[in-house]
C-alpha cells in the first residue's frame, strides 16, 4: 500500500507541470474545438472546412505534422477567417507550407492543427484532422 501511495505521489508531483502555462503555448485542454475536414490538392495546399470558429476570431493558424516523422518541418501558415464557419481553397497557404512527401512506398499519416486567433494573437479554439497520403 504504501509502494501505490509513493507512486501516485511521485505521478501526482510529474504531472503537476502539464498545464503550467508556456510563453506561446496554447492551452488545449481549456480551448473550446473547432470542426475541421481537408481534402489534399495536387500541387497545392489542402481545401478545408471548418466550423465552430469562435466570434472574434481573425485568423487561422494552420500547422501540418507528419505522426510517422513528427520532427519534420511541413511548415503551414495562416489564413484570414470572418465567421462562424470557413471553406479554405487549395492553394490559400502559401509560404512555410510543405506538403506530405513520404519515402517511396510508404503511406504516412498527416495531421493538421488548426488554431482559432484573435486580433492580438491570442488562441480562441483548437481543431485538428488527420489523413493517410498518398490514399
């Protein structure tokens, strides 16, 4: 009993941290969700639809990452938003944005996290999607 009361302490004391606040992180856990689906383009960035998108939102963040290699940069960027739902064309991030490009053969799975953000840049919601490429 007393092994259990000494490792769920030291759990306890461990995951104190977690939701300790970082300059620049976004607090998931306490956001509310947007909606968000992608359909990939060839040649471009995806077309996206999104939902739940918080009054006072001005803007998207947009950030791909590779869940097979998550230490590659895909980049991604933002984009202007008015409203409570938006359709993003292919093609709207420009910039940082590196599409999937997995290893010959192999099919990866990407996942977008799309951030809702006020005039000053503070985070309003938080949505995410994911899809295998190539399909």
């Amino acid at each position: 009993m007393l092994k259990l009361a000494v490792v769920a302490g030291a759990a306890a004391i461990a995951l104190a941290g977690c939701n300790e606040s970082r300059p620049g992180a976004a607090q998931t856990s306490a956001l509310p969700h947007m909606s968000v689906a992608f359909n990939w383009c060839s040649g471009a960035s995806p077309s996206f639809k999104i939902g739940q998108i918080p009054t006072g939102t001005k803007s998207l963040r947009l950030k791909l990452v590779d869940r097979d290699v998550p230490t590659w940069n895909h980049g991604g960027g933002d984009v202007q938003v008015g409203g409570p739902t938006a359709n993003v064309p292919c093609g709207a991030i420009s910039g940082a944005y590196n599409g999937p490009n997995p290893p010959a053969g192999q099919v990866h799975t990407y996942e977008w996290t799309l951030t809702a953000l006020d005039g000053s840049g503070a985070a309003l919601a938080i949505g995410t999607a994911s899809k295998k490429y190539p399909q």
